[in-house]
C-alpha cells in the first residue's frame, strides 16, 4: 500500500493542517453565540429559535455519515477529502454573509416578487441559512477527521488529534472574544453583519490554506476503494446490529452521553439569550415594535457582548485543562475524572441559575468549562475500551446520535417550556422568560450523567 511511505509531519505541516479547523470552529462558535439575537430581532420566539436549532442535530446525524461514505469513495484531481473541506467552507462564507442580512435580503425579494409578509420571508431565509451553515459544517467536518489516517502517519495520529484540540480551542476563544476586545481597547464595536464577515472569511481563507498546503496521497486504486468501501458498509451495518451487544457497559455510556448533552447543549444554545434577557434585562423584543427594540438596542449589544466574553472564557479554560485532565485519567481513571469534571459543571449550572452578578457569571461560566474539557474527551475514551477493532468509525458514527438526539430534545421541550415560563418585563409593556430554568434543566441532566457514569465499569486499570 502507498499510504506505508507516509512522510512524518513537522510541526509547521500540523499548523497547517489544523488551520482549516480553526476556521470550521470560527464559524461554529460565531453561529453559536450571534445566532439568537439575530433570530430574535426577526420575530422568533424562544420556541421557534430552538426549532431553528433543530439544523444541528439533523445535519449531524444525517449529512456527516453521509458526506463521509461519499468522500471515502470519491477520486479526482483534488484529491479525496479536500473537495468537501473547501467546497463546504465556500457554501458556508456565503451562508454566513447573507444570514445577519436576512432582512435586506428579503425586502429585496419581497418588492422583486410583490411579497406580502416580508418579516415572514426574513425569518424564514434566516432559518434557511442556519440550516445551509450547520450542513456545509458538518460537510467539512467529517472528512476533515477522515483526512487524519489519509496523510499522517500512524504513530502521529494522537499528535494531528491534539493539533486539531488546540485549533478547536483557539478558534472558539478568538471569534467569542474579537468583538469585546476591540470594544474595551478601542472603544469600537463590531456589528453583527461584520463578525459573521469576519466568520465566514476565517472559514475560507483557513480551509483554502490547509486545502493548498496539505497534499493527499493517492493511496488505493479505483478498484481498490470501490472493494474496500464496500467492506466498510458491511461492517457497519454489522456494527449496528451488534453496537449494544459490545458490552453491558456500552450502553451505560451511550445513557451517560444522553443525558450529558441535554446538560450541555442548554447551556450551548441559551446562553446569549439569558446574558442579554437575564443579566441584561432585556425583554423579549421578538413581538415588540421597532420603537421599542430601539430603546434596548445598546442593552442588547452589551449583553452579546457578554456572552461573547463568557464562552472566550469558557473555551479558554477548556483549552487549559484539556491536557491535564488526560494526565490525570490515566492515572486515576476516565470514569473518576469524568464525575469530577461533571461535578464541577453542575455547581457552576446551579450558580448560573441563582447568581446574576457579571463577575460571577464569568467565573461560573469558567468552571463550567472544565466539565466541557472533559465531555469533549472521556466518554469517547470509555467508550472505545469495547470497540472491535475495525470498527471504529462505524462505531464512533453510531455513538453521534447519543450527541445529536439531546440537542433535538433540547431544541423542542426545553424551549417550549422557556416559552411557556413567562412574565410582566416592567414599564415596556413586553414580556420576558425565565432563561435562567435551563440551567437548572441541565444541571439536573448532568446530575443523572454522572450518577449513571458511577455505574460504568471500566475495562482497562489505571496507571499510577
């Protein structure tokens, strides 16, 4: 096989490499932080955001999956993986551009096709280009992860992984926290329009990087990858059929992810919305008139602001203890971490909850961030003591549905129960809702995580 004349990578071959992640996680944490205001600002209720964020996990479970058998069997002149790697960036730019100005856009249309409900046809375009954004993410982001056993040598696997982690952390802290430092330092305050601008060219100029400087082998025959895609759908469909039979434990731990990522995902989605609405006061200005949403309009830039601050803080922390946390499980065990790590994010939730103090909502939202560190990790790690070799990512592929499944209760229940935990915002005549519930949600949902965690028993000893 030519794939056996891998050449080791150098340290400035991984920079290049992670680079295009960067840019994925860019957009990513950008579309998470701006995506509520926005869509607010159109008309969406709290129920109607959360359905919009329906695009995430859908396209999770379907187009990753997909995108990634497709690549597998894909041959030409650009190689295998780097066609979907630029082709979804490019999508996506375009996306991130026309979703901050989805009103302009559909004024356009409205006069051009004599539309009668042009706040509709905004809402709707905003919705639209979510979904386009989540999908050309994940289009990119399966056969980004496929590239890895393509291009680098096995034995540096576990480093082009770590390369990747600090992509992931560096892009989320430089897109949450652009906007307030030049606030703070220079007094001068992004857009909306212009920080999903800079999104989108991050995105596209990082891929296009990685694109040029990454050279995929030619590493089978056409024949070749026909015959050994074929036996990867086999051992799939097997992998299916024999995912919970692995062990007593894999299910335990597919039930502990679960409930994880309802915890985790109510905290994803709703931030922005309880810093501006909670910390900031702002009523719920998707009904309101346009006089009144002028009123709020500094309050609402300022709490954008915040959550901005918060999730920079939030990923840095993650950043930093991403390496000790792997230390110190093994040395003590994934399952004695992973609780701890979970402990630590249900007292910050509770915090979140009660306290409404910035300085505190800062500091939680950094305590918060250990527990992330680990959910990004260990359950990925106790779960592959029990995968076949062979079939790890078919596994692995089966394993995202316990990632992508909460997100969908999350988006439906959970906002329609914040829509229903409403009351009187003061003298604006509006009304606001209690975002401060889904933290007790997922406080409660990581409390079960880890209580079925303390369950699990780990196959491999700890080394001390």
């Amino acid at each position: 096989m030519e794939d056996n004349n891998m050449k080791k990578f150098t340290a400035v071959q991984f920079l290049n490499f992670a680079l295009g992640f960067f840019g994925l996680q860019f957009a990513w944490q950008m579309r998470i932080i701006l995506s509520g205001p926005v869509t607010e600002n159109l008309g969406a209720s709290p129920l109607l955001y959360g359905l919009i964020w329906l695009a995430g996990p859908f396209t999770g479970m379907v187009v990753q999956p997909l995108i990634g058998a497709v690549s597998d069997k894909t041959i030409s002149p650009f190689g295998r993986r780097r066609p979907y790697l630029l082709g979804g960036a490019l999508i996506a730019s375009v996306a991130l551009w026309i979703f901050p100005n989805s009103a302009n856009v559909a004024d356009f249309f409205s006069r051009f096709l004599h539309l009668q409900l042009p706040e509709l046809t905004a809402l709707l375009i905003a919705a639209i280009m979510i979904w386009v954004i989540d999908a050309c993410i994940n289009i990119a982001q399966g056969p980004y992860r496929a590239l890895i056993p393509d291009v680098v040598p096995p034995e540096q696997h576990s480093i082009a992984n770590s390369f990747i982690s600090l992509a992931i952390g560096l892009g989320s802290v430089v897109a949450a926290g652009t906007a307030p430092f030049l606030k703070i330092v220079f007094d001068y305050q992004m857009s909306v329009t212009a920080q999903f601008i800079m999104a989108a060219l991050a995105f596209t100029l990082a891929m296009l990087w990685t694109c040029i400087t990454i050279k995929e082998h030619s590493i089978r025959k056409e024949v070749e990858l026909a015959h050994v895609a074929e036996k990867q759908e086999d051992s799939f469909v097997d992998s299916v059929k024999d995912f919970f039979a692995l062990s007593p434990e894999v299910s335990k731990i597919c039930l502990m992810q679960f409930f994880t990522w309802i915890g985790t995902m109510c905290l994803l989605i709703n931030f922005t919305q309880f810093a501006v609405h909670t910390i900031y006061n702002v009523p719920d200005l998707s009904g309101a008139e346009d006089a009144v949403k002028v009123l709020f309009t500094q309050a609402v830039t300022d709490g954008t602001n915040f959550s901005s601050i918060c999730f920079a803080i939030f990923n840095l922390v993650c950043f930093l203890v991403a390496i000790p946390i792997g230390i110190l499980s093994a040395k003590f065990g994934n399952k004695k971490v992973h609780i701890i790590s979970l402990i630590s994010m249900i007292a910050a939730y509770l915090g979140l909850a009660f306290v409404k103090s910035q300085l505190a909502v800062a500091i939680l939202m950094g305590i918060a961030g250990i527990g992330w560190a680990s959910i990004c990790a260990l359950p990925f790690a106790m779960l592959s003591q029990f995968i076949k070799k062979g079939t790890e990512g078919s596994v692995m592929g089966i394993f995202n549905i316990f990632i992508a499944g909460p997100q969908v209760f999350v988006c439906t229940l959970v906002a329609w129960f914040i829509s229903s935990c409403s009351f009187p915002a003061g003298e604006s005549g509006c009304i606001n809702h209690h975002w401060e519930y889904v933290f007790i949600i997922g406080a409660i949902c990581l409390a079960l995580a880890a209580v079925i965690a303390s369950s699990v028993k780990e196959k491999t000893t700890v080394t001390v």
